[in-house]
C-alpha cells in the first residue's frame, strides 16, 4: 500500500503546502499551519503569500511543469526571516511547495559582509591619512621640516593604529577557529593575574592610576590556555584604565570557587571594575559585537580597535565560561568573567 501524499506531507518536520494548478491550497501540514495560519486551505495561494517572486515561481512551474526555488522575506511575530521555498510538480494538476528556514544563513551572510565593509573602513581612515600627509610632504612641506617631523608622528600613530587593527584581526581569527577545542593546560590564575598586573606598572605610573587585586587564596590552578587567558585579563585592566580615567583605580576581585548558577557547577568568579563614568544601558547587550563602540571618537583616541570585547568573549566561550557586563551612570562598570572548576 503506498502512502498518501497528504501522510507523507504530514510527517515532514518542515513546512509544506499542496496548491492545485487552480491556484488553491489544497493540503498544508502542521507547520505550515504554525506560519500561515489554521485556515490556510481553500484559499488561493496570493492570499497566503503576497510576494511577486513566490507567484512568478508558482506560475512558471505550472507553465512549465519544471521545479523552481525561490526566496521568501517575511516577518513572523516581529522576527525577519527568511526562507527558501522549493516549489515541485505534484502530476498534472497539483504543485508541492516545502520551506526551509534559511535565517540563520542569511544573517552569516549578513555579518561576514558587515565584518569586510567595517574592516574596509577601518584599515581605510589611517591609510588616506597617510596617504594625504605624504602627498603634503611631496608638495606645500617640502622644505618644511618641522612641518614634516610632526606628519611622521602622526603617520607613526596612524601606521601603529593599523597594526593593532590586524593584530586583532589575526587574534580574532585564531581564537574563532580553537573555540571548539577545550584548554586542557593547568595554569595558576592567581600568577597570571599577578603577572599581568606588573606588567601595567609603567602605564598606571604615567596616569596615575592604582591596580588593586583582592583574593581569598594564594594559589588557583585551572585548565587554561596561558596566554590567551593573559590575553582576556590584560583586555579588561586595560579598558579599565582607558575607560575609568586617569587617577582612579582598578580593583580585580577573584572569589573563592563555589557554585555558580549561571555555569550550573562550580566555578569561580573575576571581577573587574572601574570607577568610570558608566556605559548607558542600551549599549551593553551590543559591547562584544566586533567593532561595536559606545563612543566611536573617544574609542579611537585611547587606541581601542572595536575588537576587544570580542576577542575576550570567543576566548571565555572556549573555556565553556561566561561573560557579564554590569554598569552604572557616574559609578563605573564591572565585567565579569566566570570559569568553571570543575574537571
């Protein structure tokens, strides 16, 4: 006994439809009728699916008697999605339309042709300044020497400005591509973080700014990639300092591992704090995007690259942790790094 097509239709996880070659729906399974409604059936299809491209599908099949896909860009429950409709003869009288989300690979889509146009950009600016300045030392600065000393300083920053971009960029791509592979390396945390505070002793002297590192314990082995983990501590002191202005300090609080809900096992817990103007609650859900900046001018003056944030998020992901941002008007911000303990 063969099966009817209307069982067989049924049983498909992903929506179908039946529209006879009257251009009615004849047959919609469960999850068409999630999308388009219960009512779907003795309608005509123009009143299911108002899009030209989905209609000019539906007639050249009926003409031509050949499959045709097409894409469809609705908006279901105040979500954008797309998907791609595959539209078959069913005989001679009948057409099978199925559709198959295909939002998630338009949003990757989307995202890489964000991430080339923000790179473009980015590497963009300081080169036309470059550019420009050498054009100026050719020409009107010719003969102007201190003129030419201070575009070289600016040319320098401009050129240090791009390999920092790149340097993000390849520490971006690296860790993207090991996310999937758990640290297995036992580090001591508590040195690392030691260590990484020595290393902004001159920064801190320069602006005046205090590093604090409170700690129940003296010792905190972990499984860790060493430096990518040196990587995530030393972004964070460094935004801190950046961020938190000159003059004011920078604690880091390590807890003593313990239960922690959001990992649902043990777990310890680093945070950082700053004592900065705070970051407006709007933009913290958006802070780990690449090259997401709160404020664009004032990131660029203190040499942010828009990539930190990320970096530090993909690198905590592939310690199975998590990431937490908390901030206040006028009393500062406190990012929070969980880890997990348990072997």
């Amino acid at each position: 006994m063969e099966p009817d097509i209307r069982d067989v239709l049924a049983a498909l996880a992903i929506p179908g439809i039946v529209i006879g070659f009257d251009e009615f729906v004849h047959f919609a399974n469960d999850a068409a009728k999630a999308i388009f409604g219960d009512v779907i059936e003795d309608r005509h299809y123009i009143t299911v699916m108002r899009d030209p491209e989905i209609s000019d599908a539906i007639e050249t099949v009926i003409n031509n008697l050949s499959s045709k896909t097409a894409r469809w860009a609705t908006t279901l429950g105040n979500v954008d999605v797309v998907f791609d409709v595959h539209i078959a003869p069913l005989g001679s009288q009948f057409l099978l339309a199925t559709f198959a989300d295909s939002t998630q690979v338009e949003r990757s889509k989307q995202l890489r042709r964000d991430f080339v146009s923000n790179v473009s950009h980015e590497l963009k600016t300081p080169l036309t300044s470059i550019i420009g300045f050498l054009e100026t030392m050719r020409t009107s600065a010719k003969s102007d020497y201190k003129a030419q000393e201070r575009f070289l300083s600016i040319m320098g920053e401009e050129a240090n400005r791009m390999n920092r971009l790149v340097n993000d960029l390849m520490s971006l791509n690296r860790v993207e591509s090991e996310e999937r592979s758990k640290p297995t390396t036992k580090i001591d945390l508590i040195k690392l973080i030691n260590d990484t505070i020595e290393s902004f002793d001159p920064a801190c002297k320069k602006s005046k700014n205090s590093l604090a590192f409170e700690k129940g314990i003296k010792s905190l082995i972990i499984n860790a990639d060493r430096d990518q983990m040196q990587q995530v501590i030393s972004n964070l002191i460094e935004n801190a300092l950046k961020y938190g202005g000159p003059g004011k300090e920078v604690k880091l609080i390590l807890s003593i591992p313990s239960y922690q809900p959001l990992l649902r096992k043990n777990g310890l817990l680093l945070n950082v704090m700053d004592q900065g103007p705070g970051i407006p609650e709007q933009h913290i859900p958006r802070l780990t995007e690449r090259f997401y900046r709160v404020d664009d001018h004032r990131s660029r003056q203190v040499g942010g690259t828009g990539l930190g944030l990320s970096i530090v998020k993909h690198i905590i992901h592939r310690h199975r942790g998590r990431l937490r941002i908390k901030s206040e008007i006028g009393k500062g911000t406190v990012v929070s790094v969980l880890l997990p303990t348990d072997e």
